[in-house]
C-alpha cells in the first residue's frame, strides 16, 4: 500500500489565497478566491483538507454547501487523493489503511464505500448476465 502522489499544494490555481487560522467548527473553508485551513492540523489533514477545498473551488463552491454537495466533493477528494487502492483487504481496521495510505481516516472511509458500491454493481452485473446466460440455456428451459 501507498498513497497517491496527488500534491494539492502543486494544483493551487492563480490568484487563490491560502490562509491558516484558528478554525473552531470545521478543518477548512472555501469563500470565493480564499481557502482557510485550520492551523492546527498534521501535514496529512492538510494535505486532505486542501484538496477537499480545491475541489469546492474548482466546482466554483463558496461558503456552506448542502450535504449532497458535500458527499459528492468527500468522494470527489478520495479518488484524488487515493485513485486506486488495494480493496483484497477489506478486514483491515480504517484507521491502518488511513496511515499507509498516508490519508485521514475520513477520506479512507469515504474511498472504501466507493470502492464497496463499484464492487457491489460489479456483483450485479455479473449476476445478471449469469441469469440472462441461464434463462438462454435450453437445457434450463422447461419442457411444455
């Protein structure tokens, strides 16, 4: 396992600003042509943070989102920062694949239901053409 080589820090548009304060409520924030990280987080919260409100910015996002906004965004920064990843492993507690990703445990989480919901539709398809491969089948077919 290892993380992606996603730098947001190198995907800063012209004219952005960057500013760490103290934030009481939230890790970051987007308004207009500012994003605020909060001064306290590890390099990998900022790293998460900052791509998260990159997204906001380049979805032209400011200020406080609807939570459908916000999901799309979270899944938005997983495949960002974590393109692919090694899903062989699902019993692995989030907060170990968190660190060897080199991700927030919240961003891990968010790439796994992803990667649970790709492997889910995967599963359907095939069910579905292993049905549709049986009803086809004659010698499944009743005898009238």
């Amino acid at each position: 396992m290892n993380s992606s080589n996603f730098d947001p820090w190198e995907h800063l548009p012209p004219g952005l600003t960057i500013e760490r304060v103290p934030l009481e409520h939230c890790p970051g924030y987007t308004l207009d042509d500012t994003i605020w990280l909060d001064d306290s987080l590890t390099h990998v919260e900022q790293r998460c943070t900052l791509t998260h409100e990159l997204v906001h910015h380049a979805r032209g996002h400011s200020g406080h989102q609807k939570a459908g906004v916000e999901r799309k965004v979270r899944y938005e920064t997983a495949l960002l920062l974590l393109p692919t990843i090694d899903y062989h492993e699902p019993d692995l507690p989030v907060w170990f694949m968190a660190e060897e990703y080199g991700v927030t445990e919240a961003v891990m989480r968010d790439r796994l239901k992803i990667e649970q919901h790709r492997h889910k539709q995967q599963t359907r398809k095939t069910q579905a053409g292993t049905n549709h491969r049986d009803a086809d089948n004659p010698q499944n077919q009743k005898e009238q």
